[in-house]
C-alpha cells in the first residue's frame, strides 16, 4: 500500500509539471504569435504607405476610394490590422489613414515603429502620408514642356507680370481681351479691335475703333466721297 502512495504522488508530481510546462508553452507560443503578428503589422504598414507614395507620385492624386490601390496593381491587398477599414481625411499636401485599435498598448507599440504614426485621444491608430516632394515641386513650378497626362503642370493659376520684359516669337496667342499701349504686327486678323495706338504693316479686322471712331463707318464715309469725286470729274465739274 505505501508503494502505491508514492506511484499515485508520484504521477500527480508529473501531471503538474506536465501541465505547467503546456502553461508555459502556450504563453510562449502566444508571444511568439503576437511578435511575428506585429512584425507582420509594420511590413504591411510600410508596403501601405509605399503604396499610396507610388500612387500620389504617378497619378497626381490620392486614391479615391483607397480601393484604386488595389484595382491599379499598386498593392495586392489593404492592410486592416484590427479588421476596420481606414478613414481617410486631407489636410493641404497630407494624407491621414485612422483606424480603431484593438487596445491602446497595441496602437501605440505599432505608432512607435513607423514613422510620423500616432494615437489619437480616442486610442486609434493614425498613419501620415505626405505629398512626394517632386510632385510638390512639379505643381508649384511652370513646366517648359507639356506633360499630355498633366495639363495642370503648364497652367497659369495666377497673373504673370513681364515687370516691362517682352514675350517674344510667340506661334499663337488666344486672349479674352488685350489692353496695350502701343501694338506692332506685320499680320494680324482680328475680330475686335480697340487701340489709341496702332502700327501695322497688314492688318485684317471685322471691326475696328480707333481713337473713338469706327474704322469700317470711315471707310464706307471715304468710299462714297471717293464715288462722289469720280461722279464730279466724270461731268467736268471737279478738277
């Protein structure tokens, strides 16, 4: 009987440990899980925001919806670490990605490892986009070469002041109006014509008002005088 006491302590001794060490393993296991998890998490940030820079940076816009990422070939899935979607919000050359975390430690052990990341006050995770400098540096500059994708790049979005310089050998010019002091043209057709100083050497227009009087009313008034002074010489009586 005393023999059988120490196999029966014996195999408890050993379940206990057995069981201890099934605790340990699974604690282990858990926290390899959620290493390889956030290790996971901050290749998958990455690979998102590179994403949206490639974007940004060919198609001279953010996508909308974040989808487009997807449905361009610039990314083959989203990233949602805690399972909801992003929101998505602008601000001037920023982009903001926020979604809720599953618990503020985990938000911001992820904010820690990827640049410009944070928490907001509600425990959500927060990822910043910034507008690649070179496509900043494209829409703030006046392109000398046109860019068919990009018309904008070579798009006035304010007034331009010579500062008394000249606009030379230019092919076409399209104007709304003209004002000018004084206007030199070798070949002009105009329209509409208004100027208190006019030099040219052909000058083609439908109408025209020079110095307050109509061109096209001087030149029938000089017509029929000239018809007149015909007719008078014709009967001899203008010489």
């Amino acid at each position: 009987m005393k023999h059988r006491g120490y196999i029966l302590f014996e195999l408890v001794l050993a379940l206990s440990l057995l069981a201890g060490l099934l605790v340990l393993s699974q604690q282990w296991m858990a926290r390899e899980q959620a290493a390889q998890q956030r290790s996971h998490w901050q290749l998958e940030a990455h690979a998102l925001l590179t994403a949206i820079e490639q974007f940004w940076l060919s198609e001279a816009r953010l996508p909308e919806p974040l989808s487009e990422l997807i449905t361009k070939g610039y990314i083959a899935q989203i990233w949602q670490p805690w399972g909801a979607p992003w929101q998505l919000s602008t601000q001037a050359n920023l982009l903001r990605l926020q979604t809720p975390a599953a618990s503020v430690s985990e938000a911001n052990w992820l904010a820690q490892r990827i640049a410009g990341a944070d928490v907001s006050h509600t425990g959500d995770l927060r990822l910043h986009v910034w507008q690649p400098a070179v496509l900043a540096l494209r829409e703030r500059y006046l392109h000398r070469i046109e860019d068919p994708q990009h018309p904008q790049y070579s798009t006035m979005a304010a007034d331009l002041n010579m500062n008394g310089y000249s606009v030379k050998n230019a092919g076409l010019v399209e104007a709304q109006l003209v004002v000018a002091q004084r206007a030199s043209a070798q070949h002009a057709d105009i329209d509409d014509l208004r100027s208190s100083s006019l030099t040219a050497a052909d000058l083609t227009a439908q109408q025209a008002i020079i110095a307050g009087y109509d061109v096209q009313s001087v030149v029938a008034r000089l017509q029929q005088l000239e018809q007149q002074w015909q007719a008078c010489r014709t009967q001899g009586g203008c010489q």
